[in-house]
C-alpha cells in the first residue's frame, strides 16, 4: 500500500518535472493564443455577431473564445508552465550546485578518454613540476586548486562555473515576470476618462464603468491637434494642471500631455488617447453677406439646425470641423458643410471655410457664406493607468535578458593537470561552445607540450 | 545620387548574387561562390549607404526619423539584417553555400519592396514618434534576420537529409557534397536561433516598454503581441527540444522551419490579415 502510494506522488512528480510536459505546454499555448487574434476579444461588436450562428456564439462564449487570455483554462495552462518551471528547477539545482560548489577537483578515470588532452614527459622532480605546471596554468587559464590522490598531483582550474546557472535565471525571471503582473492585475487599473477644455475631473472609469476615484483632480486647460502639410495628424497635445484641494500643485501645471509623453502623478499615468469637441454649449458662427455689397449678418447656431433667411431660403448646420484638411484636400483650419434649400429649387451642400473667403465667395450666388469658428470647447480623452506591479515585470525581462545572455554566450570551462612521475597530461572539458574553447586548447597545450622540467 | 537609386542597386546586387550562388550550386567552382557572397555584400554596404541616406533625406523633408517607419521601409531593413546575419555566420563559420538559401530571402523581399510599395517617405504618425521605435525595430528585426538564417540552414539539411537517406554513414554525392555535413547544418541553425532568441526576446521587451511608456500597458494581447509571444513560444520549445533526446537533426529543421513561418506571419500575416495597433499607418493615433 505504502509503496503504491508513493509511486503514485513519484509519477506526478515526474510528470510534472518532465520536458515532455513543457514542450506539451509551449505548444499548447503557441497554438490556442491563435485563437483570440482571429476571433475577436472583449466587447464584440453587433456586426461580428450578426455574422455567426448562435450557436457558434453560445459555444464560443462558454469556451471563453471572446476573452481568451483570462478564460480558466488559459490561466490553467500558465499556471501549470509555472508548476513545471519550479519542479523542473527543484529538481536539478541541486545537480548544478554541485559543479560550481563542489567541483572535481581530482580528474577520475571516467573521464580520462575526453577528447581534450596532450601529454608532456619530463625528467626532472614531481614538485618541481608541480609548481613549474601550477605557473602555466595560473599564466594561461586560471590559479588551480592543487590535489594529491593516489600518488598523482591533480592540478584543477576552472573559468565561469557560475555560468551553469544562467539557464535558471532565465527561468527565474519568467516567475518573476508573472508575479509582476499578478500584482498589477490585483492592485493596479485601467481607466478611461474625457475631460473637457477647462473642467477637472477626480475620478475615472474603470473597465466595468464604475468610477475610481484619483485622490485628486485633473484640469484640462487646453486640447490642440496639429497636422502636417499632407493632412495627416502631426501631434495630439493636452495641457493638464494636478490639482490638490483645489490648487495646482507646483510643478505640474500645464503640463504637455502627447501621444508617447505621458504624465504620471502619484503612481497613476496619464495617456493622451483620443480627443473631440464637446456636445454641449457650442454655438458656430456663420456670416451671410449680400454678394452686391452691404454689411454682413452674422448667425449664430447648433450643429444639425436650421435658420430661415431674409431671403426666404433655409440654412442647415450639417457639420463643422477644425481642420478640414482631411475631407477637402489643398484647405486647412476650420470649416462648416452647411446646405442651402430655397423654395423650388434642389438643395445645394457646400463648405465654407474660415481661412478662404475667396473661396467661399466664388461659389455663384446671391449671398455669400462665410464660417467664424465656434465657442465649442474640445475635450481630451486620457487612458489612465496604475500598475504597481510594473517594476516587477521590468525586474524579471532584466534578469532573463541577463540570463540569456549567460546561458547562450557563456560556459563552463575546466582544465585538469594530472602529474606522476615522468609525465604530466592536460585535459579540457567544457559544458557548450566547443568550438573556441577546443581552439584554445589546443593552442595551449602546444606550449604545454615545450614547457621544460 | 538618391537613397531610391542605391535601393535599386540593392536589389540589382541580391539577384546577381542569388543566380551566381544558383551557379555555384550548379559548378561547384569555389571562385563562383565567392563572386557571389562578394556580390551579396556588396549589395549589403550599398544598402547600408541608401538606408543612412534615406534617413538624411527624410531630415531633409523636414519629418526626420529613422528609415523603420511603414512596410516599405521595414521590409527593406529587414533584408538588410538577413544579409548582416548572413555575413556574421559566414565569417565565423566559413560556409559558403548558406548563402544560397539566405540570400534569396532578401532578393525576394527587396523586390517586393521595389516593384510593389509606395517607397515615399511619409510623415510619422504620432503613434510612432518615439525612440523606442528604434530599439524595438532594430532588435525585432536582427532576431527575424537569424531566424531567416536558421530556417535556410534548416532547409539544407532537409534536403541533404533526404537525399541522403536513412544511411548516414554515405555522405551524398554530387551538389550535395557541397553542403556542410548535416552535423554541421543542424548546429549552426542551432547557434542561429541562439543568437535569434536573445534578440527577439530583447525585441519582445523593448515593445513592451514602449507600450507601457505609451498607452500605459505592457502587454494588452494586441495580434502583433500574441504573435510575437507564438513565435516566441516556437523557438522556445525548439531549445527544450533539443535537450531531450531525439529532437536534434530533421524534427528542429522542422521546427526551425515552423518557427520562421510563425515569425513572418508575425511581421507580414498580422498586419495583412489581422487588425489591431500595429497595423502600419493605420493607427489613428
Ligand atoms: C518559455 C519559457 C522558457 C524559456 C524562455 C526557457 C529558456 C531556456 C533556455 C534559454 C535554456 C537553455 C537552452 C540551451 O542551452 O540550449 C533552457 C534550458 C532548460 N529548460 Fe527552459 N525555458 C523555459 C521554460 C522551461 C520550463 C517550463 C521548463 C520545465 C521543466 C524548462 C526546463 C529546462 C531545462 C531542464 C533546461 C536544461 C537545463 C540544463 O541544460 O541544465 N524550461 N531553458
């Protein structure tokens, strides 16, 4: 019974300490994390589901297709990577523990046919060669531990012992980039909030639109988009003030906010994200002169209404923008598409600019339009977001690229002199890189051979 | 002289190069593959000078930044790695034939570039007004670049794999007996991916650094991310593979092989059929 059992605790331990299982897990997850960057994650949007049979979409939702990475058996899968990565390294540490503290300093038989080695025949002393040899290698490699056993001198040096381990730090680090994020996941957020050219806020949305509150407030004071000559956006920039009990605090007044220049305050991040005018409070000025001459009337008015004219014709706000260079290609700043109806007559849609009064008075007809701009504020939308465990995550790719670094450019590499009387034999292992350590070697053990005793 | 010239020198250079390796493969005549590697990189320094170049033009323009910014331009450098790998291998490793394999590769990737992009220089997006696009791109890319190489190498051995049979011990004879001894191909693709893996690793980071700097999050399962990760997760189990018997010579050519394929659906399938923030120029913000 007892040694049932303990098999038993033997096979998970195997089962869990064995490459098998890694290689099972890393493909696993190479061939599901496909799964959700086609189909889509989070929110879907109502076209998507139109677009699949309900079904589809009842089994897909209970699979945890939609949210993927945080379905319970994803994490399953990275939590069993983890089981495997801590068995794995409990079991063989102490294995590689032992070469750096324990090293064989006392070449055995075993290892006597490497293919390392070279032999020097000497007639002087044992000792005298003892200290001539103990010499070379201090010069050419590194200071030997010296042993005497079975009537033999062991000489034994080695380089970078340390270096077996760099494997483990690799593996070390993987654990402590997910303890980073396991602590961003529980103490940090993402959030998201608007704020309107000159209001605060002091609170933001979280993922599930319940507010979080900051602790203190955030005053936009101002929101500008600048554009390059072909029309594309050039740079989003907020002007934020931190506000504690009401006062800015010092330092961070107008601070520039840009799209890849954040704005961090007590932990929480700032990202310029998205922006746009805001819906209420915004009048636009349209300005109708008579095309012989007189003075113009200037409207004021909402986007999506309409005002009667003296003329009789309607007047209809459709949209307005700040910077036309997108929709009419050759114009920049702002500019409203209003459109025409008289009585009889086919509406007519057209722009009016801001910046090109020619322009708006080259359209033929009795009454010149012309647009002055608005009131309308524009607000700023920030990402915003806490991570406490971000250091963390840094910590760990640090250590892996260090690790790495060991593991893959590094090794270890012994040398044993094995003196008695008569001759002496040099020989050279390494645990990777073969190559440049055998070309040292044999270059060393040319000299070895010319050393005379 | 203009950077779009040189470009086209490039190319010109990688084809002349890839038919005299086609017949130094044919010849057997050590001369010819040493025109041809003389060719690839000559190609490679005129392609160092046109990219430095285009980088000055763009400054000229007066929207100055470092030539990585849409397709057309990553594709470029990317070519450009492959042939700096090339050289790196074939310098230490002193075989020549690699080449045959790897540089095609760029040959193909140049002259999609050439003949099928809009090679203007363009504006950046703000989305991408930061150093770390720099470090991100050059890493990415130096690691696609070994693992071009490595796939290459890889499919060495495939070939002379089959062709030689289960019989190991009857190397094959003619074009074959050019191509290093499998032994040899299986470890250099191994040393290959060693220097891959570091890099695209290093290159995985750093974009999660400019993610964090930039929207506030390391890691968000964008499909360029995931990608990564997948091919990350290739070459990671083509490593552990190798430690347990069995898995050295045709299944990591095989893996090898895979891995290539998930790297460049990576960098051309994500943005081609897939969507999400990486998507070149697409980008609102
Ligand atoms: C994606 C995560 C992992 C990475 C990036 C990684 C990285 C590495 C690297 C770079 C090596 C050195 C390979 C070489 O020298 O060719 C290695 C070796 C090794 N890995 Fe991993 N590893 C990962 C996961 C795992 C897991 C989950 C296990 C669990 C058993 C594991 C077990 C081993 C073992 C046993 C070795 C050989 C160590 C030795 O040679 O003494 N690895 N790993």
């Amino acid at each position: 019974m007892a040694t049932t059992e303990r098999s038993f605790v033997d096979n998970v331990w195997d089962f869990f300490c064995s490459l098998k299982l890694t290689l099972f897990l890393l493909f696993s997850m190479a061939l599901t994390s496909i799964i959700g960057t086609i189909l889509p994650q989070g929110n879907l949007p109502p076209e998507y589901i139109a677009s699949i049979s309900p079904s589809k979409l009842q089994i897909y939702t209970k699979l945890g297709f939609f949210d993927m990475y945080h379905s319970w058996w994803f994490i399953a899968l990275l939590y069993i990577f983890c089981v495997n990565l801590i068995s794995c390294s409990i079991k063989r540490l102490p294995h590689v523990f032992k070469f750096v503290s324990q090293p064989t300093l006392v070449l055995p038989d075993s290892m006597r046919n490497i293919s390392l080695k070279s032999e020097l025949a000497f007639s002087g002393p044992v000792d005298k060669a003892q200290s001539r040899l103990t010499e070379f290698l201090g010069n050419e490699f590194s200071t030997p531990v010296v042993t005497e056993h079975n009537g033999e001198i062991h000489l034994f040096s080695q380089k970078a012992s340390w270096s077996r381990l760099g494997v483990y730090v690799v593996h070390f680090s993987i654990l402590v980039i997910f303890v980073g994020s396991i602590i961003g996941s529980l103490y940090g957020y993402k959030g998201f909030v608007n704020i309107v050219e000159g209001t605060s806020i002091n609170a933001v949305g979280g993922r599930n639109g319940n507010p979080i509150p900051l602790g203190f407030e955030v005053r936009c004071e101002k929101f500008s988009v600048e554009f390059y000559e072909t029309g594309a956006p050039k740079e989003f920039k907020s002007l934020l003030t931190v506000l504690e009990n009401g006062r800015p605090v010092p330092g961070y007044s107008n601070v520039k906010v840009i799209v890849n220049d954040p704005l961090s305050y007590k932990g929480i991040t700032f990202y310029q994200s998205s922006y746009g005018q805001a819906s209420e409070g915004g009048d636009h000025f349209i300005t109708v002169a008579p095309r012989g001459g007189g003075a113009p009337d200037k409207i004021a008015m909402r986007e999506g209404t309409s005002i009667g004219l003296k003329d009789g014709s309607t007047l209809k706000l459709m949209e307005t923008t700040q910077e036309v260079r997108q929709f009419a290609p050759g114009f920049t700043g702002p500019a409203a598409r209003v459109e025409l109806s008289r009585p009889g007559s086919a509406p007519q849609i057209f722009i009016v600019f801001k910046d090109f009064p020619d322009v708006n008075a080259k359209r033929g007809d009795s009454l010149i339009f012309g647009y002055e701009g608005t009131n309308a504020k524009m607000y700023t939308g920030l990402q915003v977001a806490k991570d406490p465990g971000v250091w963390t995550v840094w910590l760990g790719c640090a250590l892996m690229v260090i690790g790495l670094g060991i593991a893959f450019f590094m090794s270890h590499k012994r040398i044993w002199v094995v003196i008695s009387h008569g001759h002496a034999r040099i020989y050279g292992n390494v645990n990777k890189n073969q190559t440049p350590f055998g070309m040292k070697f044999e270059e060393m053990s040319e000299k070895f051979k010319q050393i005379k005793i | 002289m203009s950077s779009s010239m040189l470009f086209n020198v490039t190319t010109f250079a990688y084809m002349i190069s890839t038919v005299v390796f086609f017949a130094f493969l044919a010849s057997k005549n050590k001369t010819i593959g040493s025109v041809a590697s003389f060719v690839a990189y000559a190609g490679l320094i005129v392609q160092t000078v046109a990219i430095g170049l285009r980088w000055k033009e763009s400054y000229d323009m007066g929207v100055g930044h470092a030539p990585m910014s849409n397709l057309y331009e990553s594709i470029v450098f990317f070519t450009w790695t492959i042939v700096l790998i090339l050289a790196y291998i074939d310098f230490r490793y002193k075989y020549r034939v690699v080449g045959a394999f790897v540089v095609p590769f760029s040959l193909l990737g140049m002259a999609w570039a050439q003949l099928g992009m809009n090679t203007g220089i363009e504006p950046l997006v703000p989305a991408l007004q930061s150093n770390w696009l720099l470090y991100h791109v050059i890493t990415c890319f130096l690691g696609y670049a070994a693992f071009a190489v490595a796939c290459g190498v890889s499919i060495m051995y495939l070939i002379k794999a089959a062709v030689e049979g289960d019989d190991a011990s009857k190397p094959a004879g003619g074009m074959m007996s050019m191509f290093p001894p499998i032994k040899v191909l299986d470890d250099l693709s191994y040393r290959a991916i060693m220097i891959g893996f570091p890099l695209l690793t290093l290159g995985i980071i750093t974009g999660a650094a400019w993610a964090n700097y930039a929207w506030g999050t390391y890691w968000s399962w964008d499909p360029k991310e995931t990608w990564s990760l997948i091919t990350w997760f290739v070459y990671a189990a083509y490593l552990h593979a190798r430690i347990t018997r069995g898995w050295v010579g045709k299944r990591a050519a095989w893996l090898a092989v895979i891995g290539f394929a998930a790297t460049l659906f990576c960098y051309l399938g994500v943005n081609l059929f897939l969507s999400g923030l990486h998507s070149y120029g697409n980008s609102k913000m």
